[in-house]
C-alpha cells in the first residue's frame, strides 16, 4: 500500500529557483487567487497543520457624523481623553493621543476617528480540516477585546461602529514546506504578504492566510492523488492479466481495457480468453 509518507516533494530543490522576488510573488498569488476547486476537506484528505501568529491587528473606527460636524464638541471630547488621568498617555504628537487601555491594547484618538491596536502575539499550531474556522473565531476575539478596550474610555457613543474596518492585519505562517524553505535573507513585500524576517512569511489580511492554506493542502491533495494513480498505473501494467481478470465484466470493458490487453504474453492470452468466455457464460 502506497502512503502519502512514501510520495514525498524535494520542497528544498524546488524553491533553488525561487530566490528572485518576482518568482516568490507569482508563486504565493498563485495560490492565493485559488486555482484549484473550492470544496470541503472530506475525510480522505490528508490533514495537516499550521502554525498561525495573528499580531499588529488595527481597528480603525470614524467618529460619528455628530462629532464630525461640530468641532467644538470634538475638541472637547478628544481634549478630556487626553487629560482623564485614568489610563498612561503614551504619546501625543500630530493631533494623535495614544493611550494604552490594557497589556495588548493601545486606543489611538485622531482627528477623524480612532483606531485601536491589538498587540497580542501568541502562536497557535491549527488542524488544515479546522483552520478557517478557528482563524474566524480568533479574530472576531480580538475584535471583542479591542472594542472592551475602547469602552473602558467611554467614547463609544461618539462612534460610527458600522463603518468599523480593519486597516491592518499581520498573520504569520509556518509548517508550511514551500514558505518554510524559502531562503533566510531573502526579503518580498507584496500587496498579499511580506517576508522581512529571516524564518516567517507574514500575510497582510486574514483572508489571504486562510485561501492560502486552504489551496495549498488542496494542491497537495490533488498531487498526491496524481501520483499514485500513475503508480497504480505502472503496478497494473506489470500485471495485466490478473488486472483484466479484475476489471473486465461485460464485452465492452475488453475494448475498454485494450491497452492491458496487447501487455498480455501469448500464456496469458489463452488463460485471458478461456477466463473470458467462461466469465461471459459463451462456453458450449
């Protein structure tokens, strides 16, 4: 029995062409963009796993039409945040007070909204078969702990929380053999990813780091599929009579399977053609 451990790729030699930028880029947006068919992980799908580090995610929220248009109350509003006294100013400069709410919190107060930083930054090692879900639920958590944070300076009200939008989202990825082999010094910024750092590939939106492990464990899949056809291919080429003998149960099927056929030696060919006609019931 042929096991998906026996089918291995030479990842290392494969990413030796891969130290122009330009060639990493074409690779990852490859996948990225799914070019391979969007289904479900059924049980026959080898499962694998990541790991996931979400960190530096921005939650970017406008002020409410009523503050935009009364300046004299926004004044006053942003002015009382940065003297309350209850929570450490870390900076203040360019109309932008920052003030930390908690450990991995920090509320930013601009002229126009405000934006809330998460700097958590925690690995998590995620099932293939599990991983979108899990990165779904990770990240509407950190969307809860940012907007407790910005409650905690009770200036919600003033706040246009439909228009809440990430404008940041960093989301590194390991385990993965292509990422993982990709030479240390090698440094690409693309609209979809970024390598700065010598051992991780960073993706800039959730949504990118879940298409790409979805259509790389899809890719995968279909290759190692591929393979062992083409093995089983060659195993029953070695063997055609007892592969004919398997498979043939109608008179069409021998059309079908005359490439097997002509594989058989002059032997074979008269215990085919007995087995046949006994099969087929055209004995006298």
């Amino acid at each position: 029995m042929v096991t998906p451990s026996k089918v291995v790729k030479d990842y290392e030699g494969f990413v030796r062409d891969f130290n122009s930028v330009e060639k990493v880029k074409k690779h990852i947006s490859k996948v990225l963009t799914g070019v391979f068919p969007v289904e479900t992980f059924g049980d026959s799908m080898t499962i694998r796993f990541f790991l996931w580090e979400p960190h530096n995610y921005r939650l970017k929220i406008p002020f409410s039409e009523l503050l935009r248009s009364d300046s004299t109350l926004k004044k006053t509003i942003c002015g009382n945040v940065g003297t309350m006294g209850l929570f450490p100013v870390e900076t203040s400069v360019k109309n932008i007070t920052s003030i930390r709410v908690s450990d991995r919190v920090v509320v930013q107060v601009c002229k126009t909204c405000v934006v809330i930083i998460w700097e958590g930054s925690e690995w998590f090692r995620v099932s293939s078969r599990g991983f979108e879900g899990f990165v779904d639920d990770k990240v509407e958590s950190i969307r809860a702990e940012c907007l407790r944070g910005l409650k905690s300076i009770g200036i919600g009200v003033y706040l246009d929380f439909d228009r809440a939008v990430w404008i940041r989202q960093e989301n590194s990825l390991k385990g993965d053999e292509f990422l993982d082999a990709l030479p240390k010094k090698l440094v690409v910024n693309d609209t979809s990813f970024k390598k700065v750092y010598d051992d991780k590939v960073e993706f800039k939106d959730a949504s990118f780091v879940k298409s790409y492990v979805k259509n790389r464990v899809l890719e995968d899949f279909g290759g190692y599929e591929g393979r062992i056809g083409a093995l089983e291919v060659r195993v029953n080429r070695l063997n055609p009579l007892g592969f004919l003998m398997d498979n043939v149960r109608v008179v069409d099927d021998v059309l079908a399977l005359k490439d097997y056929v002509v594989l058989l030696s002059e032997p074979e060919k008269v215990v085919f053609t007995d087995w046949m006609f006994s099969r087929l019931g055209w004995e006298d």
